[in-house]
C-alpha cells in the first residue's frame, strides 16, 4: 500500500515534506493547520458529539493598506470556528494564508476555536 493511501496519516510513501496534505489538497505549514483540516464539523448546535464546530472562512483583524488602498483579507484556509449558539473556551493560532481585496468590495465573511461550550437553548 505503499504510496496508495492518504489521509491523516499522510501517503506513507517515505516523502515527508508534504505530509501535511489537507483533504482538499494543499499542503499546510504546520501540524496543527492540518489536524485540524481532518475534523469533521457537527451539523448544528444540537449535534451530540462534542465536536460543535464548523469550518469557515475568516477576515483578517488587523487593517491592511495594499498600494496605498485600504483592504480586507480573508483566510484562504477555513479555520475551526464554534457554531452558532456556541462560544470558544479554548482557542489556539493556526498558520493561514490570507487573501486580501479593496476594502469597498462585497465578499461574505484568525483564530480557530478548538473546543465549544453551547448555550442552554442550544445545548
């Protein structure tokens, strides 16, 4: 099975710079980044698993000027984000590219939220 298998646990074909192959294709810088591709979101805030996340694209906080123009950036990856109804209680970074655009265009929506608490309506 050698180079016949993917996954989390990478290609086992003895290549290791591009271990961190995420199930879209691309290749993280970091192995949090990948975990963290491989988690399968729960449908709602309602879900009985533990796992009340999602993954969603994320504006960029900090204000960005592009050749004199301000712009927005917006995560090429999605980040583990809580549902909604949920709130993060513990959170880490993740190493993201960002791609940025004119702050006057209309695009819908750096933190990844690693575990949820939810809201007793949700809950």
């Amino acid at each position: 099975m050698k180079g016949q298998t993917c996954g989390l646990c990478g290609k086992a074909d003895g290549e290791v710079r591009q271990e961190y192959r995420t199930p879209n294709g691309r290749v993280t810088k970091s192995a949090v980044s990948y975990a963290h591709s491989w988690v399968l979101p729960a449908e709602s805030c309602r879900d009985t698993t533990e796992c009340r996340m999602k993954l969603e694209s994320v504006q960029l906080e900090k204000q960005v000027n592009i050749h004199g123009q301000e712009s927005k950036c917006y995560s090429v990856e999605p980040v583990l984000r809580c549902l909604p109804g949920c709130f993060p209680v513990k959170t880490t970074f993740v190493t993201v590219g960002f791609h940025c655009v004119p702050a006057d265009t209309t695009l819908n929506r750096s933190e990844a939220h690693v575990a949820c608490r939810c809201t007793a309506q949700c809950a």
